[in-house]
C-alpha cells in the first residue's frame, strides 16, 4: 500500500474531525469531483467549499476509527468508518432537525492524482439514518 495515499486521506479525516474546511481544500485536485450518497456529483473546490459550509451548517459529525486502505501505486484509497453526527438545523427534503444524534457506517472512495485527492465517492444508507433522526 502507498503510505502517501494513506497519510493524505487521514489528513482529510483529520481535518473533517476539526471542522477545518481550509484544511480539507487544501488535499484537494482544483477539478476535484464530489459523489455524494444521494444526489449530483459536484466539480471543482467551490463546489465542494459550499458542500463543506452547508454540511457544517445542518450536521456536527466526527469519523470514527477510519480503516484506510490503497493501491500500490498510490492512485486510489477506501476508507470505512463510523459517523457520530447530530443533526442541527433541517436540510432540504429531510425530516425535522432538533438535535437528533445518528450513528452511521460509511464507505469512502477516493481517487489521487500528484498526492492531491480528485474524487471523493461516499455512500451509506440514508434509510437507516432517517430512521435514527425520527426516533424508529
């Protein structure tokens, strides 16, 4: 496994936990290509600084214990981890927020190109955290 692509995919981990969003742009390809669980990939920094400021907005979540792997060749990486969250203000098309804390597995995959990421794939079940946000 690369040890490069590692480090630079627990620095994104890393400054994701401090809610460092200058810290995470800074990891990142300027055509880097956000692929959300639901919903149309973003291109480019800008699109993903929003993504960041309206996450930060609605949701204070933590990554727990990412389990991190990659290729040889230091080109792509997949992490697995829990996401502690609390959901603070309503998102768009989503239940209610008041405060509701969730608990989720997540799956991560990335592409990196010059030990900058170009894609971040993220996929969990959104089932599983409506359910949580709601009480069932």
């Amino acid at each position: 496994m690369s040890e490069a692509a590692l480090a630079l995919v627990h620095a994104y981990y890393d400054a994701f936990n401090r809610q460092d969003a200058e810290g995470m742009l800074a990891l990142l390809a300027d055509d880097v290509r956000h692929e959300p669980s639901q919903g149309a990939a973003r291109i480019g920094k800008a699109a993903f600084a929003d993504f960041l400021a309206h996450m930060n907005l609605c949701y204070a979540e933590t990554v727990i214990d990412p389990i991190v792997l990659a290729n040889a060749e230091g080109t792509r990486a997949a992490a697995e981890f829990m996401l502690d969250g609390r959901y603070l203000v309503t998102d768009e098309g989503l239940p209610p927020a008041a405060g509701q804390t969730y608990h989720l597995r997540v799956g991560a995959f990335f592409d990196i190109v010059d030990e900058r990421i170009t894609r971040i794939s993220n996929h969990y079940n959104l089932a599983d955290w409506i359910a949580q946000v709601e009480g069932r």
